[in-house]
C-alpha cells in the first residue's frame, strides 16, 4: 500500500521538530528510502532552510492543493540524496489555506511515490496541527526534558488519543547528561513518569546541531556526531529495528575525566 | 434537546453529539446549527459531532466546509449518516464515519443531568491527560492519574488511584461532606466545596491522603497503616 506517514508534532514550540524532521528523513534516505517531507507550518516555513533547499523553492504544499501545479513539481529533490524529496510549505498564507481532507489526498498520492511522508507539524493544537496529524499513520510526540515542553506534550498526546490516532511514541530532545546528574535537568525517567508512553529515543543536547541547522546540514549525514547517531538510531527504530539506546554517559565521563585532570 | 429552534435535533450520544436535521433546506438548516453553536458555546466546544441528514446529497466541496465551519468552531465533525450513496460515498472520501453504531472508548466529559446519588459514580479507567476535563453530578473514581492540567470536577467524591498533579474538586455543587483521596496528593490543586486547600508540604515520603472540610477549612489525613 505504500508509504508510511509519519507526523512529529509537539505541542510546544522550539523544541527541535523541524531539525528532527529534516535529521530522520537524511536518516532514512541515506539508508536506501525514499522519503517525503512535508513542511506542515504553512506561513512559518523552515524546514527548506534546516535542509538548505530555500533557494529552490518554485511551487509549494498549497500549489499544489489549489490545483496551479503537479504534486512532482513541488517535490524538490534534495541536494545530496536523490531519492529525499521537500515539500515547502507557502511562505505568504496561512494555515486555514490547507484542509485536514486536502493533506489526506495529499499523502495518499504520494504514498505511490516515495517509502516515507514525514510531516513537520507546527506548534500549538489549532488548525496547522490537526492538518499535519489528518493523514499520519503514525504520530512522534517530540519534547524536551522541560517542565512546560512535557506538559504540552502529555496535552498532544491526550488529544491524540481522542482523535483515535494511537499512543504516540516519544523523542526526549536536547537531553544533557551533565544537567541531569546535577538534577539540574529532569531525567529521561522524569518524562516517561508522566507522559508513559513508548520512548523511541534519545537526541543529546549538541551544538554541531544548531550548526547544521544554520548551514542546511542536517547532522544525521555526519557519521561522528552523537546527536547525528541518536536520529540514525530513531529511523532504524522505525524500520522496526531493535537498536539499543546510546550510552549518554559515556560522552560526559570523558569530558568531566578531561576536566578533572586539568 | 433543541429548544425554540425546531430546524435541527441534538441529541447526547456516548460519543458524542447527534444532530439531526430536519426537512428545512440546507441552509436553513445549516444556519440554525451554526446558530446553536454560537449561543451554546460552552457545550459544543471540543464536541464530536454526528451529522444525520437523511436523503440530502451532498459533494466534497460542500461537506468540506462545513467540517472547516465546525472546526473553527471547536466543534469536530466525524461521522455524516445519510440515506443518500452520494453523501455517503463523500463522507467516506472525506474520511468521516458514515455509521454512529461503532462503540468508542471515549471518556464522558459531557456532564450528565442525573441528580447525584449516593451510589452515583463515573468510572475512569485511565490516566487523564492535560486539557481533559471530566465533570459529573455525582462520585467520580480514577484508576490512573490526573496529570498537571488535567481536571476532575465532581459534585460527590473524587477518588484517585493514581497520582494528581491535576485539579481535583469534589463536593463542585456545595456539598461539604465531599471529600477527595489519593494515592498520591502532594502536588494537586484540591478544592472542596467551595473551598480550595492549601496543598501539604512534601516531607520525603509519599503517602495516600484523604482531603475534606472541617468548619469551613480543608483538612488533610495520611492514610497509615498502622491506624485505624
């Protein structure tokens, strides 16, 4: 029947949806997939910028709801993987442009075309957020290891429990081992204690992201970097591999060991 | 349900709302239940809505904006019931239910009219999530938690097995012989009555407690094993 759709969404904004979105799809592509993005934050699109295809934008998502071109012509080919696609959202409309309908027909003729749709949700539970959920087979709930993140985030999940679209499964971002050992930071645990659903994993706080997403260099495409490791691992996860999860302490033992010795 | 406005027919369903439309043309009746959902806001609000419009035949445009127009108004439209193949073939491509029978593990969040009784009670069997808000005219018992913006509003008692880091109000309509007891109370907002507590300081351990008035000020009780 074709590709799977998968929506990460949030609830809270600012928690890294867009750069997981653009680290899975580098991650699965790279792997052999075809992938689909779609940038679901119609009037706030960045997902082009995290993947460095701005200046390739002709057509977009709404271009092609309305009808003024084919859905191959908006489907930019990425840069570096041949079989990565970006669908841009409209940069001048807003989200009542796109009906949840509209994002169903969508995806399902692209399920024709590509292994994977992944769906860039935007923050908040309005209109955006039911369009980016309305076709998703299966739903990722991103969060940081936030109080206000986590809240939001059990919100989305309630919700998405009512609209029958499964239990989520959970990407804990930005987690600093440091932080949490100083219990400066609530654990992994901390966030599973309330939100109890299943963990599909854990993305290391790493600067080398924020570089990425600036430069449209997504990390998951550079083999040494541990958040690059921690998206790889997810999209693995989701092939339905069985990846144990990276030992976040062995990265700060080695710094706090270098620290020590001064 | 429907009280001056004889167009349309609402109905309580287990999940969820049933509207029913009458022979008056669409846009009358459309009207009327936009209407009803202006005035009533608090009602529909997060409602989901079955649509039962007999023999009308409907097309995608059509069935499409008045999903926009519900969801707008916070009002979820998933199931269009029709007699007519092509509203039905329309929904289905819209993907609405075209049926209303399918039973759904749905929470009650619709207050019920029943009077509260002593051997009334809602039965939660899960946890409740932020933005859930459960309301009964009667006991209410959770087998799970109330997690942080979640809220149980009950005009009996409120009994949690589970953690409460939501609201819980027991006694909502004046009863102060209500009282509300958990597993785990120590970061709850607890009213009763008309009266909201003062939670109790964290002292290491956690331990089930019982909330309830006394002289007009909510007192608390550890559950020990040893008492009693």
């Amino acid at each position: 029947m074709g590709a799977q759709v998968l929506t990460i969404t949030s609830g809270k904004g600012g928690v890294g949806k867009t750069t997981a979105v653009a680290n899975l799809a580098v991650a699965l592509a790279a792997d052999g997939a075809r992938v689909a993005c779609i940038d679901g934050d119609i009037g706030l699109r960045n997902l082009d910028v995290v993947m460095g295809l701005e200046n390739r934008i002709v057509y977009d998502v709404v271009d092609v709801i309305e009808g003024r071109c084919r859905l191959r012509q908006a489907m930019i080919r990425d840069k570096r993987l041949p079989e990565l696609y970006l669908i841009p959202a409209a940069q001048t409309r807003d989200k009542s442009a796109v009906t949840p309908s509209d994002m169903i027909r969508l995806c399902n003729e692209l399920r024709a075309e590509v292994d994977w749709v992944i769906i860039d949700s935007p923050a908040g539970i309005e209109r955006g957020f039911k369009n980016s959920i309305a076709a998703a087979d299966r739903v990722l709930v991103l969060t940081n290891p936030e109080v206000s993140a986590v809240r939001d985030a059990d919100r989305v999940i309630g919700i998405l429990e009512a609209e029958e679209k499964g239990t989520p499964a959970l990407i804990i971002n930005r987690l600093n081992p440091v932080m949490v050992k100083q219990h400066d930071m609530l654990s992994a645990d901390d966030v599973l204690d309330l939100l109890a659903i299943k963990l599909i994993g854990i993305v290391p706080e790493d600067e080398g992201v924020i570089v990425g997403s600036n430069r449209g260099n997504p990390v998951a495409l550079e083999p040494k970097s541990r958040a690059g490791q921690a998206f790889r691992n997810i999209a693995k996860r989701l092939k339905g591999e069985n990846v144990p999860f990276m030992d976040l302490d062995a990265g700060t033992s080695l710094w706090s060991r270098l620290m020590g010795r001064k | 349900m429907s009280d001056s406005n004889s167009l349309i027919e609402i109905k309580g369903l287990r999940d969820g709302l049933l509207v029913t439309m009458s022979d008056a043309s669409w846009d009358e009746s459309r009207a009327a239940l936009m209407e009803q959902i202006e005035t009533r806001g608090s009602f529909f609000q997060g409602a989901r809505l079955a649509l039962d419009v007999g023999g009308m035949v409907f097309h995608v445009n059509e069935l499409s904006e008045l999903r926009d127009m519900l969801s707008e108004r916070g009002v979820n439209l998933w199931a269009v019931v029709s007699e007519s193949p092509t509203t039905q073939k329309t929904s289905q491509l819209l993907g609405l239910a075209t049926r209303i029978s399918k039973p759904r593990p749905q929470e009650m969040t619709r207050p019920t009219a029943e009077p509260a009784g002593e051997g009334k009670a809602m039965w939660i069997g899960r946890t409740l999530r932020s933005g859930t808000r459960v309301e009964f005219a009667g006991n209410v018992i959770v087998v799970g938690d109330v997690n942080p913006g979640a809220e149980v509003v009950a005009e009996g008692n409120v009994i949690v097995w589970g953690r409460v880091r939501g609201l819980v109000h027991a006694g909502a309509g004046g009863d102060a012989s209500a009282f509300a007891c958990g597993l785990d109370l120590s970061a709850a907002q607890i009213r009763i009555g008309g009266v909201a507590a003062v939670p109790l300081e964290r002292s290491g351990e956690v331990r089930p407690a019982k909330y309830f008035l006394e002289d007009g000020i909510v007192k608390s009780e550890l559950w020990q094993s040893n008492q009693s």
